[in-house]
C-alpha cells in the first residue's frame, strides 16, 4: 500500500487516536513509539499485525493470560555495548537479565500455547531462548543489584580486610568519644558526619585539646568537627582499600561486559519485541475501551460498516454519558460513490469522518470499532478534502485552496483510491462552483474510483442519479421538529430544509417567501419535492420501526406461548404414561391378590403356583412386545430390563414365602390339632374367633349361612367354608 500523507492523518484526527494509545503503554519506549503509527505500506504486514492485536484483545477474556512484559529501557546500554574496552552501570546489568527473563518467559508462554496465539507467537522468530545473559549476570551480581563479596577471590579479600579496618575505625572513635566526653570536651550532639566520617562534636574553647583534623565548624562557630587523631591512620588505610575495590569492581565489570558483548543484537531484538508488545497491548487495551473488533477483511474493494461508531465522538459521549448513534454504509463496486446531502448540524460530516478515520485505524493495524460482521478492504490511496483549508502560509483562498486539492485529486484518482469530501464544491459562486463540482464528479467516477462526498447542491444530487454506480443519500430529521436523529439513509437525496430551518428559526414568513420569489421556481420545487419525499421516508421508518419492534414483540409472545403449550404437552404425556404404568401396576396387583385368596381357598398349590409364574410370565410378554414395537431410547430398554429383572426377582420372592408360609402354617396345625383337638370337633357359632386353617391371622364370624361363614378381620371381610375354619376362641356369653 501507499503512504498516505500526513495531512490526510490530520484531517481525520488520526493523531488523537495514537496520541491515546500512547498514554496506554507502559514503558516510555512504547509511549513514544506509539505516536509514530501509521498506516502500513505493506498489506502482508499489516494483516499480520491486525491479527496479532485481535489475539492480544483475546488474551483479556480467556484464563491462558499473556505473562507481564514491562521493561526498563536499555537503548544506552546497547550502544555502549558495541564500544570497546567499555562497562555499564551497574544497575543496568539488572535490567538487561530481567530483560532476558521476561522473554524467555514469553518464548515458553506462545510456545506452549500456540493454538491461541499463532499470530502473536511469529513475533518470537526474531529472538531465541537463552540464560546466558542472567546467569552471567546473576554470577556477579545479587538480585538487589549489589556486587557480590565473592565475585572474584581478589575482591572478597579486600572486602574482608576492609571490614577489619572498619572494625578497628569504630573501636578507636568510640575510645575517643568516650574518653574527650568524660573530659567535658564535646557538645551536647557529642557527635556527627562530615564527608562520609564520623567526627568529634568539640566545644570551641576546647578544640586546641583534641588531637586530630578538623573538617569543619558549625554555623555559628560554637562547635568544631574533629576526626580523632586516633583514627586518622585506618582512615587513610581504609581510602586505599576503597581505591582497590574501586579497581577490582571496575575489572569484573569490563570482564562481565565483554561476556554479553556478543548477545549485543539478541539484547536489541529484546527491546523491540517487548516495546512492540507494548504498543499491541495499548491498541487492544483502547480497541476494548471503544468496543472495537477485527472486521472480515476481502480483497473484493467491498466496504460494508454495520453499527459503525466514530471513536473520538463515542468516547465524548461516554465520558459526558451521551448516546452515540452508529451509522451503516456500504461501498462497493455497484455503488462506488455515495453522496450525502441534508441541512446542517445533521451529521453528514461526521459520518463522512467516521468511515475515513475507521479506513486509517484499520490500515494502521488498530482494530475498529464496527460491528463484527462488518468488511473492509484496503485501499492504497486515501485522499481527503475536510474542514476549512484556507492556506494562510501560501496566500489561498479557501476556494482557491480546494480548487489546488482538486487538481490533486484528479491527476492521483484511480480504481483503488477512496477520496473523501466534504462541501464538495463550496467557495465560489453556487451555480458556476456547482457546475465545477460536478465536472469533477464525472472525472472521479469516470476513473472508477471509491469515495464519498457531502453537498448542498442540488445540481450534484440530480447527477448522480443518472450514474448507475452512485447513490445520493440522506441524513435522516424529525419532519415535525427538523431535529437530526443522525441516522444515514442511502437510497434518496436529501433536502437543506432551508426555508423550513429558517421558519422554525423565527425568520418572519414574509421575508421566506421573498427568498423563494428570489429563486428560481424549479429549484424551489425540487428542494420541496425532495424536502417531501425526505418527510415521508422519515415517517415510513419510523412506522417500520414501529412494526419492526411490534413484530419482534409478537414473534417473542408467540415462541414464549410455544415454549409453555410445549411444557404442558410434555407434563401431560408424562402424566399418562405414569398413569398407564400405575393401572399396570394395579391390575397386576389386583392379580396377584386374587392368588393369594385363592392360596387358602384351593387345595392343589401346584396349580397355584404355575397360574403365578404364567402372570409374570404373560407381563414380561407384554413388555417385550412393547419394546419391538415402539422407538424407544436405549437408555429406557436398559431400564425397562432392569424393571422386568425386578419382577421376576420380586415375583419369585413372593413364590418362595408363599412356600414358606404354607410350610409354617402347616406346622402349627398339626401342633394345635396335637394339642387341642377339640377346637377342630367345636361347632362354630357367630361371635365365636377363628381362623383359615393354617392360617396366622384371625377374625370374627359376623355370619353363617349354607356352610360358609363371614369372617370380619377389621379393616376387610372374607366368605370362608366352615370346614376350613378353626376355632380360636369361642364366644362369651
């Protein structure tokens, strides 16, 4: 792509969106780096960056977070690196290790996660992992950023002996304090500090009786600094030592910094990936503050912008807690120029400013803040005509000025140009300008180039509606009150409303309707006709907004009815297969009680037994018949078994206790008829309590009739033949 020139990034505010994402970086190399953005001259090379601040912006709100990489800036020291025979502060040597581990902390982290960051992990091509750097580093130095003692053999030897003076400096003072205060020689301060040494605070009138050097007086002369004569010797003794680490520390250093000499370049690509970084986090730190995205990008020339927000506006608002309306336009090759027109204060402008500044961000690599099924291509030349540029510096008129743009313009358009102009064909006189203006129109069109434009002229709005790939469009008003609701309407020309502006305004009727005789009638009714048409548009989108949200209203009443008429069915489904189970259940009941009565009543259990087995046997037929016939899910087969499997279990436990039962009952019998057969030979009588024979439980005989009796067990009666009837206890009289 070509470079598009610095006055165009003026016209559409660019510089206040980089200087904003400056204030976003972290290190003053981003800081400073971030205010030279601009659109990039190589497509390849942009995508790759848009992609890059598009995974960035992800990191935000996935759990796999891009590791900190913050930095101290080490350009001074790079330099010095390339000299010979040369050595860095010591607090540098810090940086540039922290430096290394940070990005070979980033080279494991995009390593690892590389999935998520493909684009983002290309930036690590350049550098490679490597501790050297800190181990060097961290061999001589601590991570506080002092030397260590034992750095060399050489230094921790005069460390040592320095350490021993010191001790012997401190003894010999204390000595001299001690003894010159006893004396009554010292001030009440007894002592101080004077050029890194302690001293004597000695009364004036007793400084001739303290041996040593005196380094100062105080402000008013009452008090003299003595370093005792005791001390002067370690002192000087110890300065030497001092000058011999001074030597030694200056020796390591040059030896330390001749073994990171060779990563010198390794160093530099450290510094630009952690200040690239920088700026990536800047820009997806602004694109999440404006809500911006990553566009589908075609090679088509298709711009297609769906809920398009001007960012510096959209911030405003924000801040001041405005709405922001957005607007949607597209431009493509049936439709390469559209021209905007309407009355003032309506919009037209920022719209026009909207789509070039959002064109810029976009090609220098800053995410945009559009809808994401918005597309955008590139274009490799922008050309801008904004704003009043009436040329002080070069004697211009605005006229002039624009005509001079103008020319540019013309010899520069082509099929990949987007040209954005605003007041197209003002300054001059309106019908000779409009003619001009629109000479220069066919020019641009002829040439196939992209753009669009704002006027007033109706001149330029009747010419583009005999271009088939041009479209006149319309800042969308109120029609009772003519207040913008800066809505973009494509489609129709708009009108200046000017008589009306002018009315509502107070300008008395009469001096309106002098205006209009001043003008030519055809011009008067097409600004009518247009003003007319714009009214009815503005009332047909409101009624189809109107419908539009009555009809989403409706449609969402309609799928919330579904949702419960659904619900319900199902209840209702579930309620009848739980009702069919429970009469299932309950005519198998009703069966197997119907067995046990007969149990007591029929001699041959053998019978018995097998009409049990052929009802468990009938129902596991029926299940399984109902399993082949109907489309049920495995997980209810599955389950279906499991409950026949139960039955069957349950089934078989009941034959078994009937077996035991009857084999009790049996037992007990013949015990009872060994001990009391006369209860078998007693005549029964009503009101006497008796039993089934064999049986346990017992009740009262309520009746007898035709050798059958009633028997009342409480809570249920049972007909039973007196033969099988036993006597428990006969009645009271």
């Amino acid at each position: 792509m070509n470079k598009i020139s610095p006055k165009i990034l003026k016209d559409l505010e660019f510089d206040q969106v980089s200087d904003y994402i400056s204030t976003l970086c972290n290190s003053e190399l981003g800081k400073e780096e971030s205010k030279k953005i601009k659109p990039f001259k190589e497509e390849e090379e942009l995508i790759l960056v848009l992609k890059q601040t598009d995974e960035y912006l992800a990191s935000f709100s996935n759990e796999n977070r891009i590791p900190n990489h913050d930095f101290e800036e080490i350009s001074n020291d790079i330099k010095l690196l390339a000299i010979e025979n040369t050595f860095l502060e010591e607090k540098s040597y810090l940086n540039l290790a922290s430096i290394s581990e940070t990005v070979n902390e980033l080279i494991k982290f995009f390593d690892k996660f590389k999935d998520y960051y493909p684009s983002l992990k290309l930036k690590t091509e350049d550098v490679y992992f490597t501790k050297d750097i800190s181990e060097a580093v961290y061999t001589v130095f601590n991570r506080f950023g002092e030397l260590k003692d034992n750095a060399t053999k050489a230094l921790r030897s005069i460390r040592k002996e320095m350490n021993e003076v010191k001790k012997g400096i401190n003894q010999n003072f204390q000595k001299a304090l001690s003894r010159n205060s006893q004396l009554g020689y010292l001030d009440d301060i007894r002592e101080s500090v004077i050029e890194h040494k302690r001293v004597l605070a000695v009364s004036a009138q007793y400084r001739k009786k303290v041996v040593g050097n005196m380094l100062g007086t105080s402000r008013t002369g009452s008090i003299v600094f003595i370093e005792p004569d005791a001390v002067l010797k370690l002192t000087r003794e110890l300065a030497s030592l001092e000058y011999e680490e001074r030597q030694e520390i200056v020796r390591i250093l040059k030896l330390l910094t001749d073994l990171l000499r060779p990563h010198r370049e390794l160093l530099k690509n450290y510094q630009i990936l952690l200040t690239e970084l920088d700026i990536l986090r800047a820009k997806s730190r602004y694109a999440q503050e404006i809500n911006a995205c990553l566009p589908k990008i075609n090679s088509d020339k298709k711009m297609d912008l769906v809920d398009a927000y001007h960012p510096i506006l959209y911030k405003n608002n924000l801040a001041e807690k405005n709405v922001t309306v957005p607007q949607s336009i597209a431009i493509n090759a049936e439709q390469r120029i559209i021209v905007i027109s309407g009355p003032n204060a309506g919009g037209k402008s920022i719209t026009l400013k909207t789509l070039g500044l959002i064109q810029v961000m976009l090609q220098s690599g800053i995410l945009v803040p559009v809808h994401e099924r918005s597309s955008m291509c590139f274009f490799r030349k922008i050309l801008t005509d904004i704003g009043d540029n009436q040329s002080i510096e070069n004697h211009l008129s605005t006229y002039s000025y624009r005509l001079k743009n103008m020319n540019h313009f013309l010899r520069n358009v082509n099929k990949d140009t987007l040209f954005l102009i605003d007041e197209f064909g003002t300054g001059s006189d309106p019908e000779l300008g409009g003619a001009l203006a629109e000479v220069f129109l066919e020019e641009f069109y002829e040439k196939g180039a992209f753009g669009v434009i704002t006027t007033h002229y109706t001149n330029i709005k009747v010419k583009v509606e005999e271009l088939d790939e041009a479209l006149n469009a319309n800042m969308l008003f109120n029609e009772k009150t003519l207040e913008p609701l800066y809505i973009l309407n494509v489609g129709q020309a708009g009108s200046s409303f000017t008589f009306e502006v002018a009315q509502k305004n107070g300008i008395p009727y009469s001096l309106i309707n002098r205006a209009k005789k001043k003008v030519r009638q055809e011009n008067v009714r097409l600004d009518k006709t247009i003003a007319k048409l714009q009214k009815e548009r503005s009332k047909l989108e409101t009624t189809t907004t109107s419908l539009a949200s009555k009809e989403m209203k409706a449609s969402e009443q309609k799928k919330k009815y579904e949702d419960i008429n659904g619900k319900i069915s199902q209840k209702l489904e579930d309620y009848q297969i739980q009702f069919d189970s429970q009469a299932k259940i309950i005519a198998l009941g009703k069966k197997l009680s119907s067995v046990a009565e007969d149990y007591f009543r029929i001699p041959n259990k053998k019978k018995l037994f097998t009409e049990t087995l052929k009802i468990v046997e009938v129902e596991n037929s029926k299940k399984r018949e109902k399993q082949k016939s109907s489309k049920i899910t495995k997980k209810k087969v599955v389950d279906n078994k499991k409950k026949e499997k139960k039955v069957v279990e349950e089934m078989q436990k009941k034959v078994v206790e009937i077996r035991e039962t009857k084999k009790k009952q049996e037992e007990i019998r013949i015990k009872e008829e060994e001990i009391n057969p006369q209860k078998l030979k007693h005549n029964l009588k009503i009101g006497d309590t008796a039993r089934v024979s064999g049986g346990m439980a017992y009740g009262t005989i309520e009746k007898i009739e035709k050798k059958k009796a009633i028997l009342n067990y409480g809570t249920f009666t049972m007909y039973v033949a007196l033969d099988q009837l036993e006597l428990v206890n006969a009645r009271k009289n």
